[in-house]
C-alpha cells in the first residue's frame, strides 16, 4: 500500500516536469491512485466532501475579496496615483524611478496580496516610464518581477493565508510576522537597485527634481490606499474583525472610494470581478486537488512513512531546515506558490512540531522560499508575467535580473536561521 503511495509521487512529478498543469497534474493523480486503493464510490464521495469543505471555508473566502481590492485598485486608477506619488518623492535619486516602482510595488502588495496580480498590475503602469527613461531592461524587468513577490511575504498575503489555513495556524499572527521581513526585503532591492545604479548610470539616470508643493499634492492620490490600509490591516490587529471580515470590509471600502474619487463604472468593476474570478478558480483548483492528493498519500501510509523515516534521522533543526530550502528550491522549478504548499506543508508540518519549529516562523520561511520558486525556471511564474507583459524583453534576460535579487531571499532565510 505504501509504495502505491509513492508511486503515485512519482507520476504526479513526472506529470509536474513534462509540463501539466499544477491542478490536473495533482487532481489525476489523486483520482486515480484513490480509485485503485479505495473504489470509484469513496473517491468520487471523498471529492465532493473536499469540494464542499474547501469552497465553504470561512477563512479562504478572504483570499478572492482580497486579489478583487487589488484589480479594483488597479483598474480604478488609483495604482497609477500611487505611484506618482512615490515617484515625485523618491524619483531624484539616482535610478529614482527604479526605486519608486520597487516600493510601489511593495504598497500595492499590501493591498492586493496576490504576487502575479501585484506583478502584472505594476508592469503595465511602470514599464513603459522605465523604459522611456532609458533603463536597462535586465534591471528593470528583474526589480519589478522580484518586487511583485512582496505581496505574498507583506501582509494581507494570500500566501500567508493558505499556510494557515492548511495548518490551523493563526492568520493574524503570520501577518504581524511577515511584516519586518517585507521591510527588510523592500529596503535591500531599493538598496541594491540605487547602487547599481550609482556605479553605473547608465542602468538607470536620476530622476525629475519636483518642488515640496508638488510633493505634498500628490499625497493627495494617496489618501483612499492609506485609510483602505489602515482599515483592513488595523482591524485585523486591533482584533477588531477576522482576516475575512476584514477582506470584505476592504472590498466595501475600495468601491466608497472609486466613487468618491470619480473613478466607479461598471466597466472597471466588470473586469475587476472576471479577473479575480479566474485567479480564484485557479486558486480553489489547486486547493481542492491537493487535498485529494493529501488524503490519496495518507490512506496508503506514504505521508506517514515519509515522516517516519525523516525523524528516524535525528537530524538536527537547522539541518532540517536546510534539507527544506533544498527541496523548495527544487520543487519551486517546476510549482507556484499554493502548489509548492499544498504538496509540501503536508508533509512538513509534522516535522515542523517534531523538531519544536514555531509554526509561525515557519510559515514566514516557506512563504519566502515560495518567494524564490515564483522566480526559479524553468517555470518562474512571476518572469511569465513579466514577459507577458514587456514581451520585447528575452526571458533569459528577465532570469538574470531576478538572480540577484532572487540572492536577497537567502540572505533573509538565513538571517532568520
């Protein structure tokens, strides 16, 4: 029994390598290997029973309200006011306009908690200004789609969000811990970019010069993100409301705004929802596969067997830890974020007890080493986007400008180690 279990790792990593699809790749798998060692009634009970539990979890209901702020926001304009206003307050820097996309990709992290829509949103607006400003497109297109991966480590993050939902570990808790490390993170990719470029301008020129006048106007434009911001983040702190209550108090929240600021049609609502609709259903995907895939590997045994074997070890905590980024760094090759958890917490999180690891400081670091996998190829989901997006940019060139950044991830893991 346990070596169907393992057998069936196998075809779902061969699937995952020859380019499946995360969710059919995972679903097949688990409706196949079920079938043979339960029966057709139990898989196909045992997939409704997941189906139900998955699409009526009160906690994951927050992760589509979220991803929908963030495509309202972008779609209303207010992204683009966002990053005006960075942009008068930093862009006299050297490589100025580079470090304002940087943090306005950060702020728009913040809200939308979602790294492709985060990547995608900030590619349109900042692309076309960097490049007619004349920055080099390796650093450029590097910063932005490195930069997007902020949105799953600064809270509210939907990364974040899974783990806790996948381990019943407190969400509010794992925002408040990812808050320092999207500091940090955001702080070294300014830093990284302003010296790149002052040892070599040619990356990227300094900035428009703008008078205080112009500065504090435009911090007008800002105003609607703040106080959405202050609401949703606030709330979930003061212990005010849940992540989800707070989730939908936002999306409320976005929509008063759009409409005071002029900005609310039906059209930008329109496409907001048809987006975030897509991301979700992707989302619930995966989810609902991987639990079937959780369960096809626990009624074998291999899970157990698995963790078994790994505590029979006596690997030491820190060893521990670093046969896990290994493992992350491989799997995130070939799976997204929730498809590199769903397959791995599983598993992990047993040990993670075992070895007497905070689950919240674990979390932070799966989330991270999430972080790497949306930039490691061959998959890369972020460089996709980012190419989708400026497709007159090589993908290998957009590859070399994550590795540094992609460098600043491992400096933050073993900070924290």
């Amino acid at each position: 029994m346990v070596s169907i279990g393992f057998y069936g790792l196998a075809c779902m990593i061969f699937l995952l390598v020859m380019g499946v699809p995360v969710t059919f790749a995972l679903g097949a798998v688990a409706a196949v290997g079920l079938t043979l060692v339960a029966g057709l009634d139990s898989m196909l009970q045992q997939t409704i029973m997941v189906a139900m539990q998955t699409g009526t979890d009160f906690i994951l209901l927050c992760i589509p309200l979220f991803v929908f702020m963030g495509k309202m926001v972008f779609h209303t304009g207010i992204a683009r006011d966002l990053f005006t206003c960075i942009e008068r307050w930093l862009g006299r820097l050297q490589g100025g306009l580079l470090i304002s996309s940087v943090v306005t990709c950060a702020c728009f992290g913040a809200i939308t908690g979602s790294s492709s829509a985060s990547v995608a949103t900030m590619a349109g607006i900042l692309r076309p200004e960097l490049k007619r400003y004349k920055y080099d497109d390796k650093l450029s297109t590097g910063a932005i789609t490195s930069a997007g991966t902020l949105a799953i480590l600064i809270p509210p993050s939907a990364g974040f969000i899974f783990y806790g939902v996948l381990t019943d570990t407190s969400v509010g808790r794992l925002f408040l811990a990812g808050i320092i490390p999207g500091l940090i993170s955001t702080a070294l990719y300014c830093i990284y970019c302003w010296l790149s470029c002052k040892i070599n301008p040619s990356l990227g020129p300094i900035g428009q010069s703008y008078s205080w006048k112009e500065r504090i106007v435009s911090l007008k434009g800002t105003w609607g993100l703040l106080v959405l911001f202050g609401i949703v983040i606030g709330g979930i702190y003061g212990g005010f409301c849940t992540p989800t209550e707070a989730s939908g108090i936002g999306v409320v929240g976005v929509l008063i705004i759009s409409a005071v600021q002029k900005k609310l049609t039906w059209a930008n609502t329109k496409k907001a929802m048809i987006e975030t609709a897509y991301v979700a259903a992707m989302i619930y995907g995966i989810i609902l596969t991987g639990y079937l895939m959780a369960r096809f590997l626990a009624i074998t045994g291999a899970s157990q067997a698995l963790v078994d074997w790994v505590a029979a070890l006596n690997l030491s905590p820190y060893t521990f830890l670093l046969t896990v980024g290994i493992i992350y760094l491989i799997l995130g090759t070939m799976l997204d974020m929730f498809g590199l958890l769903i397959l791995t917490i599983p598993f992990l999180f047993p040990l993670v007890r075992h070895f007497g690891i905070d689950p919240v400081w674990f979390g932070v670091f799966a989330v991270i080493m999430s972080e790497v996998g949306l930039l490691s190829p061959p998959v890369g989901v972020n460089v996709f986007v980012m190419h989708d997006a400026a497709p007159d940019v090589p993908m290998k060139t957009i590859f070399q400008g994550v590795l540094p950044f992609m460098c600043r991830s491992h400096f933050i893991i073993l900070e924290k180690i």
